[in-house]
C-alpha cells in the first residue's frame, strides 16, 4: 500500500511515534539544559580563570572569576580590546605570539605565564593552560583557556629565592644535624670551609670533620642541649678540611622539634674565627713583648740608679789614688798597689757601664742584614693588628748593608710602631723611610760613634706630637710619659739602649700636636773608622782658675785636690744654685767650669743653662755617673758645652780634657 494510501489509522500510529520521538527529544534538551545549567554554574563559581577567544584574540566568552579578578564587569571585560587587557604592548605581543604557535603547531595545549593589567592598574599574573576550539569539522575556530591567578605565589617563590641566594652567599655557616650527629641540611658556606661538595657532605656524621676529643666535647654538648632544650655555644671549635688544615668556628646551636614538640635534631649557625683566633695570638704575643719591654724599662731604670752612685764611689777612690801616684815613683812599695786600685777602679767603671746596658744593649747573633727588608718584615706583623693606621713605605733601592741583631732591631721598629699607635688611638698615617748616609765629624761630636757611612731609617706618625720637655727626656732611663701623655715612653729606653749597642744613634724630633719623627743611624757594613790623630797631651799645659760643680762631698773633695795638683785654682760648689751664685761673684776670674749633671737642688742643665745666661763664652766640661746617653746627651745638643766627662775618670783623662777645651 502506497504512503499516500495510508489510512487514517496508519497516520495515527505514526503521529503517536512522532509524538514519542518529540517527547524524548524534549526530555533530552531539558537534561541538556539542566546539564548546561549545571557546568555554566560551575564554570561560573570555580576560581579558576575560564575564557574562549577567535583566532584573532578577541574574547567570546569568560566566566566572572576572570572579569571580577581583572576588576571589570562581563560586559566591559570583553569589549576590551587585546593590548588594553596585559601588563604592556610587550606582554600582549609575547602572549599573542604564543598562541600563534599554539595555532601553527595545530595539536596539543601550551602552559605559560601572562602577565595583565586590572581596571586599577594593578599587574596580575596569570598561570595559563591553552588549547585550540575546533568546529565540527576539525577546523581551527578558537583558542581556550583556563588560568589561575599566581601573583602571590610569584612573590613568595622570588622571596623564596632571594632568601635562598642570600642563605647560601652569606659567610656564616648554617647547618641541622639529626640526633646522631648527620648532616641533613647545610649551606654553601659549611661546603666551603670543609672543601667539600654537598654530595659528600649529606649524612655525614659531624665526628669525621674534627678530632676525637673535639668530637666527644661536641657531643656532651648535644647531649646537654637535648636534655635542657635550651640554646648553647660552643667557642673555637675546631674542624679538620679535607687538606688536613685546622679551621676554628664559634657556633650556637639550639634544638629541632616537629610539630608534636619531639626533638629531631639539632640545628646551628656558626662563623668562622680561625682569622680573628690568630690575630689573637699575635696580640697576645704583642702583649707579652709589651710586658717584657715595660721589665727590661724597669731593669734599666734600677740599674741606672745604680750604676749612677756607683761611679760616684769609685770616683772617690780613683781620686784618692791618682792623688797618691802623683807623690810616688814606680820604685815606691805603693806604687803597684796603688796601680791595682786603679785597674779595679776601671773595671768596676766597665761593670757599670754593662749595668747601664742590662736589658737594653746586649748583642746576639749579629749578622749582615738588609733594613729595607727587616723593616718590611715588621711592618706586615705590626699591620694586622692595627689597620686603622695607613702606612707609607719609601725605602732607598741600593740600601747599605749592616751587622745587626735581627731581633733587637726588629724589636725596636715595633717599639717605635706602638708607640706610634698608642698616640694615634683613632688612626692615623705613619710614614717609613730609609736612605744612605755619611755622618762627618760635626755630625757625631756629641755621640760615642765614628764618623762614616751610615744607614739612616726614619719613622714619621701624625699623632699627637710632644712638648720640648718630654723630648728632651723621652730617652732618660729615670723618666717616664706613662702618666702624662698616653702611649709616650713605651719601650724607648730600651730601644735607645739597643741602637746605642750597635754603635748607632736614635733622635726624636717634634712638636706638640704635629706628630714625631724618630731617626735612627746604624753604621754601614764594613766601613772603616776614621780616626783622628792626635798629639800625647802633657798633665799640665796651663793655670788656670776653675768653677767645679758636684753634690757629693767625697767628689769634690777628691777632684779638687787633683785639680790643685794639677796647678790650677780651684773653686768648689756643692750644688747647682750654689754653683750659680759663685759664677755671679767670680765670672771675671773663672776660666773653666766642671759641672755634675745629677744634682737635688738644681740640675746640671739648668745650672748651665743660667750660668751661660750670664756669660754666653762661658767653656763648660759636663761631668756625670750616667753615660752620655738620655739628658747627658740632649745637654751636650743644646751648645755650650764643649765636653763630656764620664764618672770615675783618672787624673790624666782629667787633664786631657781641660786642655782640649782650652785649646792648649
């Protein structure tokens, strides 16, 4: 039966399925809208960051966590166009370009990082996960994409990663050990101290970097630590490297607990001392030189005191026996003892002057040495201890050689360098200079050296300076600046004494508040003395009328005597003042005077001083116990002066020196 036959039946049964069909078609479309519903809720309240665009980057569609996110509504958000919607014209080019690969490659999706800009202005980066939209046909229509805000996360790991930078560049060394002692954890710095790689290092037990008793003292200190839970430190602790070389760390370490406050390790931060640990000993071992300068200051001033009333004895007794020899011949019985008292009188006169010298003078292992290296030497050990003082070096190329103690000279460079210090306690520059010299006779009158070919080393510093009255002293073995000017005084006796034992020279030059310079003369190597010949000189050359000046009765008693003898007049004082007032009376009459430098009401100086006040062509012998060394020395500088005579001296030095000065 043909379709336009059917019968009306037939059409009935037939609507009926239609109308079935239709129904079914119904229910499918309400489960699809209530599925659509479902997924466009869902879409709608998910925080992820949903959105579809053409190919030309143009948004279709987007969720509202992408819009509200942004600070847009729906309907502004994708009217925006392409470039408004990145952080710059740069960010939407890289990320266009991104998805026009994701288009060339045609397949698969593309994860990356967009950077946009909200409605305020503020710049928000995005986690995307990009994939291509294809029609029914398979054909490229869209892109979508799905995106997370990362901001925050961002920050934290670039705060993650500068805290990890910093960890691992800093010098300080951190490390957790887990309660055997392993290594779990540590920074590049523990690497580097130990040279070893952090392969090597992890699990490590910490006994296999130090010594066994080190690693026992360690470990009663964990135990201490996990008992009490409290923090400890542990100071020089040393570690063994790999290369066998001893490292020293200060550390702190304190105990780990998890989350259920169970200790599970321990972790510590240490630094390393090893530079500070032996600067430490350096300044100990400067301390104890410091110390034995300061005894060998006090040796020296005693011994001078002594050797000072010493000489005045035997002056006494060599008196009284030059007096004697004069009324007797060799045949005399006396005559040999007499010449035994003098010879002893002289040797004791030797003793005292070693007295003088104790601590101070003594040469050992003396050997050719070059000063410009000797210097350089001292000033690298000085430096490290006071780099607060710049140091300027200007040593002459071709510098003489000289026969030194090593160790005396070194020791005087760093006396003179702390004295430098010490005046310059906020810094300050100090200035080092060598060159040859030649001292002529003019130069070294005052000295006991020779005339030649010297090495001169100057040290210069910028410190407080020092009125004339402490330079004129600062080398006088009873005198000290300790309680006057700071840092003044400190080992200069004993250097004096150790440069005058080489046969050299050591002057100060200052002014108060424009630093010191020290110059200091050692005789060239294998230089010959210049010696200056000169004729016998007889007892007695002329008569004349003298001034003599001592405090001590026997002195001037003796030495008076011998001087009559000798056929001059003689004049006594028995003290500075009294000394003045007889060369007010007697000016016209006295020729010579011989001056005791030592006296308790006036000294020698000072008594010059005011005598050539009255009479500046005034000739004057300076007569002392001490050597001429200290204020002997500085007095003979001033002028005036025309000689020196050192205690005890015999009847015919006596003579010789009269008429030196006289000229006669």
């Amino acid at each position: 039966m043909k379709d336009e036959e059917k019968t009306k039946a037939q059409l009935i049964e037939e609507l009926k399925v239609l109308r079935g069909n239709f129904s079914e078609m119904e229910s499918s479309l309400q489960a699809t809208k209530v599925i659509l519903s479902r997924y466009q809720d869902f879409i709608e309240n998910v925080d992820d960051l949903c959105s579809e665009s053409d190919l030309a980057g143009k948004f279709i569609f987007t969720n509202t966590a992408l819009s509200r996110k942004l600070g847009y509504t729906l309907e502004e958000f994708l009217q925006l166009k392409r470039e408004d919607r990145y952080a710059s014209p740069e960010e939407a080019r890289r990320t266009f370009q991104i998805y026009t690969d994701l288009y060339r490659k045609g397949k698969g999706g593309e994860r990356f990082y967009a950077h946009h800009r909200s409605k305020e202005g503020k710049i928000l980066t995005l986690e995307i996960s990009a994939s291509l939209v294809r029609d029914a046909e398979g054909n490229p229509v869209g892109f979508r994409g799905i995106g997370r805000d990362v901001t925050d996360k961002i920050k934290r790991e670039q705060e993650q990663e500068r805290y990890r930078k910093f960890f691992e560049s800093i010098d300080d060394i951190c490390f957790e050990n887990d309660l055997q002692g392993n290594v779990i954890f540590m920074n590049e710095a523990l690497c580097r101290i130990l040279d070893l790689g952090r392969e090597e290092l992890q699990n490590m037990n910490f006994r296999q970097f130090v010594t066994e008793d080190t690693g026992n003292q360690i470990f009663e200190r964990y135990n201490e630590i996990y008992r009490t839970g409290k923090p400890a430190q542990l100071f020089n602790f040393e570690i063994i490297r790999k290369d066998g070389i001893g490292k020293f760390l200060d550390i702190t370490v304190s105990l780990i607990r998890d989350a259920e406050g169970s200790p599970i390790g321990f972790r510590g931060v240490a630094r390393d001392v090893t530079e500070r640990k032996r600067l430490e000993e350096e300044q100990e071992g400067l301390r104890e030189q410091i110390n034995q300068v300061r005894k060998l200051e006090s040796i020296g001033t005693l011994a001078g005191g002594i050797a000072h009333d010493f000489n005045n004895l035997l002056m006494g007794i060599q008196g009284c026996a030059s007096l004697m020899l004069m009324d007797i011949d060799s045949q005399h019985p006396h005559y040999k003892p007499l010449k035994t008292i003098e010879s002893q009188v002289q040797s004791g006169a030797y003793l005292t002057k070693q007295l003088l010298g104790y601590a101070r003078r003594g040469r050992y292992e003396v050997k050719s040495t070059d000063l410009n290296e000797l210097l350089a030497k001292t000033v690298s050990v000085f430096s490290r201890t006071n780099k607060g003082i710049h140091i300027y070096q200007k040593y002459e190329k071709l510098l003489w050689k000289t026969e030194v103690d090593q160790g005396q000279i070194e020791q005087v460079f760093l006396d003179l360098f702390l004295n430098a210090a010490e005046v310059m306690p906020g810094g300050g520059s100090l200035y080092l200079e060598t060159e040859n010299t030649i001292l002529d006779e003019h130069y070294i009158k005052p000295y006991e050296i020779t005339p030649g070919a010297y090495v001169k080393i100057s040290v210069t510093d910028t410190g407080t300076g020092m009125d004339e009255e402490t330079m004129l002293r600062i080398f006088d073995p009873f005198f000290t600046t300790k309680d006057m000017t700071r840092g003044a005084g400190l080992g200069l006796a004993s250097a004096y004494g150790i440069i005058k034992g080489h046969k050299g020279i050591i002057n100060v030059y200052s002014e108060k508040g424009h630093g010191t310079t020290f110059k200091i003369f050692l005789p060239a190597e294998h230089q010959e003395e210049i010696r200056q010949e000169k004729p016998a000189i007889e007892t007695v050359k002329k008569q004349i009328t003298l001034l003599f000046v001592d405090d001590e009765k026997a002195i001037t008693d003796v030495t008076g005597a011998m001087l009559e003898r000798m056929g001059h007049r003689v004049i006594i004082a028995n003290g500075g003042k009294d000394a003045v007032a007889l060369y007010r009376m007697n000016r016209d009459r006295i020729d010579l005077v011989i001056m005791d430098m030592t006296m308790p009401d006036m000294s020698g100086g000072e008594a010059i001083e005011k005598i050539r006040s009255i009479n500046p062509e005034v000739q004057v012998i300076l007569s002392s116990g001490y050597s001429l060394n200290g204020m002997a020395r500085e007095i003979m500088n001033r002028g005036g002066v025309q000689a020196f005579l050192q205690k005890p001296f015999q009847m015919n030095l006596l003579s010789k020196k009269i008429n030196e000065v006289l000229g006669v």
